[in-house]
C-alpha cells in the first residue's frame, strides 16, 4: 500500500461517511455468473430457496438470540419497549412487520442497539476488482486491484470516539432525534449503512433480509408484549 499525496474526491453515500470508500458493483453477482456462462435459470430456481432459508436462520437466530440476552440484561428498557408496544398494537399482534415497524421506532432501535453492540460478523471484507485510493485520516492510499479490504464492523460502533458510553445498551441513541444531532460530527459514521444491520448492503444484502426482520419484529413484539423476562432465568406472564 502506497500513500498517495493528492487526497481523491469521496463520493457521498446514502447514510453516512465511511472510513473506507468502496468500489460498487454496477452489476449483481448471480447477474454476472449468468452473463458468464456459469449460472443457468434452473440454477437459480434450485439454490435460491436454500440460499434464503440459510440467511434467515444464521442472522435471524444470532440476532434474536443476542437481542434477548441484551433485554433481559437491562430491565427499563424492556418495560419501555413494552409500554411501545401495548400503545401501539393494543394487544394485537404485529401483522404488517415491514409496515408497522415505522410505528415501533423503540423496538427498530432496540434491535439496531443490539446489533452496534454485538454484531453478527465482525467485518467486511472485499477483494478489489480495480486500483482505488482510499482516504483515512485526511491520507490518501492507493490499494492495488486484487487485494482484500477489510472494514472493521465491531471497532467503529464501540469506539469512544464516536460513541459515549459504547459498552452500554442504549436504544434511545438511535431514535431519529439522535440521529439528526449527529449529522455533520464524527458521530454520524455510526449511521453508515454498513453498521446499521446485519444483512449487508446493496446488490450483496442477504437475500432471506426481508423475512428475517419480519420474523423478529413478528416473535419479539409478541414475546416483550406478553411475557418479562429477568436474569434469574424465571419468567412470569
């Protein structure tokens, strides 16, 4: 890797500065296996299931299975999230997830609370397809094509830094209030989407996402709403 003098122009993105500018695919994996020859249609149609169920099960279980142990460990904001929930659903059931959970913002940020502090997997890596040069610290690098990169997903997110009190679960610090006040500080890389969720990004994002948040939004609203758990491994209804 070699330092470069002239600092290259960042492109924004979508929701937040990053550290490390990425390349973007302009075309979808699958897309190009099937432009090369090496994936057909019936391919398709036979891994894309298997393909879907896995993503649900490893992200969704690590995530739901975390997100408890989080709750239980911090009693008020489980009873905050359960008030949420009684005023919002009424006693019924989330039947509408990917609509209503915009009616939950306490329980969006309760799992995106979970995540900053106990993420599925620890990094992202890629491998460069071209040259690029990448700006850390007002330095630019050149990084040659064919090396991996890697952004580190559970140092940014704990970095005192960037967060106040890091190893404390603290949903409220991603309510849209918080958010805004962070724009146009150092703060706001822990809004980038890569440290938002645990189903990556773009033309690469998980492709059982959709039914994994369904899922969490659809058993933990029923679970908080009807039962509270402790840390003495009793639960009452």
């Amino acid at each position: 890797v070699a330092q470069v003098q002239q600092k290259p122009k960042v492109e924004e993105d979508d929701g937040g500065k990053c550290p490390i500018t990425a390349i973007k695919n302009k075309m979808p994996f699958i897309e190009r296996l099937v432009n090369r020859g090496e994936m057909s249609a019936n391919d398709i149609k036979s891994i894309g299931v298997p393909m879907q169920m896995a993503g649900v099960d490893t992200t969704q279980c690590h995530e739901l299975a975390v997100w408890y142990l989080n709750l239980v460990s911090n009693p008020d904001v489980q009873t905050k999230l359960a008030e949420e929930l009684k005023a919002v659903l009424s006693g019924a059931d989330v039947k509408r997830p990917l609509e209503q959970m915009n009616s939950l913002p306490y329980l969006k940020a309760c799992i995106r609370e979970s995540h900053r502090l106990t993420p599925t997997s620890p990094a992202l890596m890629k491998r460069l397809e071209e040259d690029i040069e990448v700006v850390v610290d007002g330095a630019a690098y050149k990084v040659q094509a064919g090396q991996r990169i890697v952004l580190n997903l559970r140092a940014f997110p704990i970095d005192p830094i960037f967060v106040d009190n890091p190893t404390i679960y603290k949903p409220e610090r991603n309510l849209k209030d918080a958010v805004k006040a962070r724009k146009g500080t150092p703060s706001e890389i822990i809004d980038h989407p890569s440290f938002g969720g645990p189903f990556g990004r773009r033309k690469r994002r998980c492709l059982g996402s959709n039914i994994a948040m369904a899922e969490m939004t659809v058993l933990s609203a029923r679970m908080i709403r009807d039962w509270e758990s402790t840390n003495g491994n009793q639960s009452k209804n």
